[in-house]
C-alpha cells in the first residue's frame, strides 16, 4: 500500500544507544508471553507477531543502561500493554461492544493491590494473567507513592480505552485540544514514565505533583505519541478505521491536506521536545532549590529526566524500524550524506536548522506594537443570557467593599476602573438564580481575582521582581488558614480581600472541602508566577503549555470549586474526576478564557506588552498574521463549545449509567451543566457589555498605575 504522506524530518538532538542485555529480553518475553497465554491459541498473536514487533528491541533503545533482569520485566510490560491494545482492538473496537469493554476494563484494577498480600481474583484471560504477574513482580521494589501513580496511570491507559471505542461508535473526530488531553490517557506515556522511574531513579514524592515534574511527564507523553500517530497513520486510519489519531484530528480542524497535517504534527511534535528542554534546564533547578532537594534527590531528579529523554531518542529508533508502523523512506541518508545507523536520526541537519528558527522565534516578539483594535468575530453561543435581578443593588455594595479593602487605594485600580470593568454583570450573567448575598460573594472573588491578576505584572513584572512575587503569593496562601494554622495579619489590599473572602467562603465548608478550595487559589496564584517567569525570559508559551497554564491562570479550578459548593455531598468526589466531568469543565473554561483572548488582544499586546494571549501564541508558532490567528482561535472556540455539549448529550448519561448515579446525583450534575451554560453565556456577554478592551477605554486607562499612587509591596521581611 502507498504511504499516504512522506514522513517530515524530526527534531532528535539526542542520539539512541541500544542496551546489551537486548537478546535477554527478547528470549524472556517471548517465554513470558508464551506462559501468560498470549500467542499460540489467543487469537490475537502468533509467534511471528511478536517478532516482528520487536519489543524487546523498543525496550532495549528506550532504557539503555538498565541490567539484564530489569530490561526483561519492563519488556514484559510492553509486550502486555500491546497485547492489551490489540486485544481491546479485536474484542471490542472492532465489535463496538462497549458494555462489554467496559466489564473487562472494571476487573484489571483488581489485579493491582497497593498491599501484595491482598488476595486477587483468578485470572480469566492473558491480559489478566499477565498484568496480576507484572504487579507481583514490580511493585515490591517501589514506594507506595509509586504504586499508588503508576496504578493510576495504568487505570487511565486501561479506562480510556472506552473514550476511543465511543468516538468509533458515534463516527466522531475530536478537536485538537481534546484530543491532546485524551491521548496522554490513552496513549500511555505517563504509564511509561512510571517504567522509567523504575529503570533510573524514583523521582521524590515532595516533588512528583509539581510543575516542572508534571510538564517533563506532559511533554515526554505528547512527543511520543505525536511521533506514534505519524507512523501509526497508515495503520490506524486506514486499516483500523481508528478515529484517535493526530494527524487525522489537524487534517479535519484545519482542512487541509494529509500531508499538510502530518507536517503541522511534526511542528507540535517539536515544540513539545523544546518545552521539555526549557522545563529541565530552566524550571527543574529552580525547584530543587525551592523545596531544598538534598543532593541524592536531585540525582534522582537528573536521573529520571535522562531516562525521559533516552525513551524520546530510542522509541524514535524503533518506530523507523518496527514492521508495525509506516515506516518506508525513514532511514533514508541524511542530508549531508551522512551515517545511518543507530542514533543517527539525531544528525537530520535540515529538521535541528528548522528548529531553531522556530525556538529563536519563540524569544523574539517584539512588544507594544500597535495592533488595535481588537477583532471581535461572531462568536458562538448557543445559550441564553440571563441576568440576576439584584445586579443594579450589588453594583454600590461591590464599591463599597473595594473601598473597605483597600484595592481602590494601592495605585493599580481606582473607582473609575472599577465601575468601568462591572464585574457584578459578569457575576449576575454567572449565576443568574442565586440569592443576594451569593452575587455579592462571586462579585468580589471575581473583583478580588481580577485586581490580583492586574498586579502581578503590574508590580512585579514591571520591577522585574520574581522574588517579591513569591513573597506576595506565599503571604496570600497564608491568609487561607487551615485547622490548626494561624491567621495571618492581613499587610495590603490583596491580603484583606482575601482573608475576608476566605472567612466569608470557607467558614462552612468542610476541611476537605476548605483545602480543596485553597489548593485550587494557590494554583491560581502559581499560574501567575509562570507567567511572570516567561515575561522575564521574554519567552513566548509553547501552545500547548498555554492553553493548559492559562486554565489556572484564569482562575478555572477556582471557579469550578465556587460552582459545585451548592451540590452537597450528592456527587462524590471521584465522579467530578472522571474524564467526562473534566472534560466539560475544560471545554467551559478553553471557551470562556479564548473569548478572553479574543476581547483583550489589544489591551495585552499593545498597551501591556504582554506575551500569553492565545491569538499571540498561535501568531508565533505558525508564523502567521492577526487576522489568521483570530481564524484559528475562533475555530478553537467553536470546537470547545461543540465539545461541552457533546459531552453533555451523549457522555453524562454514560457517565450516570457507569457510575450507577442516584436521582439526586443526576439532578447535581444536571444542575453543573446548566451552572456551567450560564457562566459561559454570563463571560461573553460580560466581555460585550464591560469597558474594560475598547479601544478608547484602553486610551484613557491603560496606562499603569493610577497617577500619583504607589502600590505598597512586602518586603523580603514581610513587613512593608
């Protein structure tokens, strides 16, 4: 069969190294596989299957210096989740069984007890057998914190497989930043990342849930199945009627052709791998002297992300050489005539030229270029707005609450600002049925959030003070006590705002829920602090890091924790974090904040310099001009909301079905949708109706702070 596209030149600085223990390996895995009842007889494999798959050879290129008895259990964990894959492919994609699927998948976390001396159920087929073998013989080398995320990661890679077979099942394609988010499950890097922390190093667990830690995983998990998807196209699309593939997914979003897809890929691809880069040299040092990180838990750390980094090189080898993938013309010589061996890929001169163009351009935007006004397109909204009746009564109430803080007083916002912006509209659009004194709480959080986030750069960005923002965050975090903790003397305006927010909100939740209110501020807060970071580096975000850091920076978890305070204990927890509660929650907030982006592009680059703006981060990455951009992000927006109510239609009742929800559980939930309809219908009308992005607004208003009033900023001492 005719490849449909030539494959691009990749981005691999790194070149592969092959471990010597390969012949080991293949030998033990193909005894293993045979013992776990995977060939001969399954109906899935025979003997030639798994040789010309070759996964010991995967394993030897993707974990180089790992001995013999380690390279021969983490194969065995490859040739099962292949199995796994091909199996789930065979039994229940091709037969578009989900119920049945969805039995099979229940069962496997059985066979993964965080204690080894807890019974588990008899086996009943190879994917069972082989995975209850695999925990028995890797857990007992980890900690119960690995345990706990690997068993997590491999739950996600198993669960998700019903997410692949709905989308079969309704002929639906998914847009480009779902289908990021869901392939990271599905695609099972993070799974293999645990594999690495086996191999190299466990990464400490004070540090494991953090930033840098989290963007090394995000990235390592994009690249490798960006690169997957492009071998895998042939395959998958056209042989497998596979709906999940990227190539696939940017062919239909932007129309274009098979080739122009992949090449689009093959650039997302890239910028991933500099976004690791940026994280391990940049952001991954910073945190080891933030939390203190003795010298072998650094080593730990450098480690870990060495072994990311061999996967990348090595897992690129062996797509060029496994019979499983598209692969013809791939180890063609390289452009200068050079070797093409093993780890040779990495010589592709003309791919690390092209790289480099891109990355320079990512630190070279020139700010306060004159770009107004703004382009508003015709935005999508399906939903009807609705207003609070008490709006035209909170407006004073809102004022005077300002004024008792003190945010009209610190030379960021003044009364004019304040009444200019309205957000008690935005509130009253937000939450069109609640009582009074609910509009007065979301006016001043969004008050308070919105003051905040104008300081951040206003104060420390101009001043170039990363060290002064920490400060500022770490007291903020502090005026959100806990049991037991003391409360804080409030030192400004931000500080009073939200200790009295903090009172006002956390009074009567529970400590779960209190924590889970101030962890969701504090990554708020952090947010800032990245976008801080870049401004000092004068880096523009890489797309996908935007679209997921500006969730946080727009305060998303925040909003989506205030949302669900009303629902009781009706849903349990493990119900909001299912993929289709996150995956509403996140279409919500992609649309809300890239109307956001649309409305403020003016005010952002032209009056503030400023470098995340998703219409901004799509400009830089393809080159391309405003008017494009807009095109794209519009198109984005369109998705996102296509997407909430899709999921709301066809995924929740699966949802409630596979949950086996109560009446009142559904009612909640039903109620979420419909609190998140208002808030988006609420946000677009707000950006319509506020003056806060006109242009003849930002010329009168948008020139930093307000004269003759300097905001009061603690001291490294906290006392000033």
């Amino acid at each position: 069969m005719t490849q449909p596209f030539e494959l691009p030149h990749f981005y691999m600085p790194h070149p592969a190294r092959l471990n010597p223990h390969l012949e080991e390996a293949r030998a033990h895995s193909t005894g293993w596989a045979r013992e776990m009842g995977m060939l001969e007889g399954s109906g899935i494999w025979e003997q030639s299957d798994l040789d010309a798959h070759d996964y010991g050879l995967l394993c030897a290129y993707t974990h180089p210096d790992c001995d013999g008895p380690a390279l021969s259990l983490i194969t065995d964990w490859y040739v099962w989740v292949f199995f796994f894959d091909d199996h789930f492919l065979d039994m229940y994609k091709r037969t578009q069984d989900r119920s049945a699927g969805k039995a099979h998948l229940d069962r496997l976390p059985l066979f993964m007890p965080m204690d080894l001396s807890a019974p588990v159920p008899e086996p009943e087929n190879p994917v069972e057998a082989g995975l209850a073998d695999l925990w028995a013989r890797t857990v007992p080398a980890m900690s119960v914190d690995w345990r706990r995320r690997f068993a997590l990661s491999t739950e996600h890679l198993l669960n998700e497989s019903l997410w692949e077979l709905s989308n079969i099942n309704e002929g639906r394609i998914a847009n480009p930043v779902e289908y990021i988010e869901m392939r990271r499950k599905v695609g099972g890097a993070p799974w293999s990342a645990g594999l690495i922390e086996y191999a190299t190093a466990e990464v400490p667990a004070s540090v494991a849930g953090s930033r840098p830690l989290r963007v090394l995983m995000e990235t390592f998990s994009d690249s490798v199945h960006l690169r997957n998807d492009l071998f895998s196209y042939q395959r998958e699309v056209q042989d497998e009627g596979e709906l999940s593939n990227g190539v696939l997914v940017l062919e239909t979003f932007f129309g274009c052709t098979t080739q122009e897809a992949a090449e689009i890929v093959n650039d997302v691809l890239t910028s991933r791998l500099h976004q690791f880069e940026h994280t391990a040299l940049t952001e991954v040092p910073a945190l080891a002297l933030e939390k203190g990180l003795t010298p072998p838990e650094v080593a730990s750390v450098a480690a870990y992300t060495q072994g990311l980094q061999d996967w990348q090189a090595g897992g690129h080898e062996w797509h060029l050489r496994s019979s499983r993938y598209m692969n013809e013309g791939a180890l063609r010589a390289s452009p200068l005539g050079g070797p093409t061996g093993i780890g040779t890929s990495a010589a592709d001169t003309g791919a690390l030229l092209a790289s480099g163009e891109r990355r320079l351009r990512s630190f070279t935007h020139v700010p306060f270029q004159r770009v107004g006004p703004s382009r508003i397109p015709d935005l999508p909204m399906p939903f009807e707005v609705r207003l609070h009746p008490g709006l035209d009564a909170a407006r004073p109430r809102l004022t005077a609450w300002a004024h008792a803080t003190g945010i009209l007083a610190e030379g960021v916002w003044d009364e004019d600002k304040l009444t200019a912006y309205d957000l008690v509209l935005c509130s009253a659009g937000m939450d069109p049925d609640g009582t009074a004194e609910a509009l007065d709480l979301s006016a001043r959080w969004l008050a308070w959030g919105t003051y905040a986030d104008d300081y951040y750069p206003l104060v420390f960005g101009r001043r170039h003070d990363l060290a002064g923002a920490r400060l500022c965050t770490e007291r903020l975090s502090a005026c959100m006590p806990l049991e037991g903790e003391p409360e804080q003397v409030p030192l400004n305006a931000m500080e009073r705002g939200l200790a009295d927010l903090w009172r006002s909100t956390a009074g009567a939740l529970s400590p779960d829920r209190r924590r889970a209110l101030r962890d969701a501020v504090d990554v708020m807060l952090e947010s800032w602090l990245w976008e801080l970071s870049n401004q000092l580096q004068h880096r523009v975000p890489d797309p996908v890091d935007y679209l997921e850091m500006r969730r946080a920076t727009f305060g998303a978890d925040l909003t989506m924790g205030l949302s669900r305070l009303g629902h009781g204990l009706a849903v349990a927890p493990e119900v909001y974090r299912s993929g289709p509660v996150r995956s509403l929650e996140n279409a919500a907030v992609d649309y809300a904040m890239l109307v956001n982006d649309v409305f403020s592009y003016q005010k952002e680059i032209e009056y503030e310099g400023e470098l995340h703006n998703g219409i901004l981060v799509v400009q830089n990455f393809f080159g391309c001009d405003y008017p494009t951009a807009l095109r794209v992000v519009n198109d984005l927006i369109t998705q996102r909301i296509r997407q909430f109510e899709h999921v709301a239609a066809h995924e929740f009742p699966v949802l409630y079905e596979d949950f086996e929800l109560s009446p009142e559980a559904r009612a909640a939930l039903d109620g979420h949708v419909d609190t998140l309809r208002n808030w988006m219908a609420g946000i677009l009308n707000w950006h319509r109706g506020c003056r806060r992005y006109g242009e003849a607004d930002l010329a009168r208003r948008a020139h930093g702070f307000v004269p003759d009033r300097v905001p009061r900023v603690p001291s490294i001492a906290g006392i000033g």
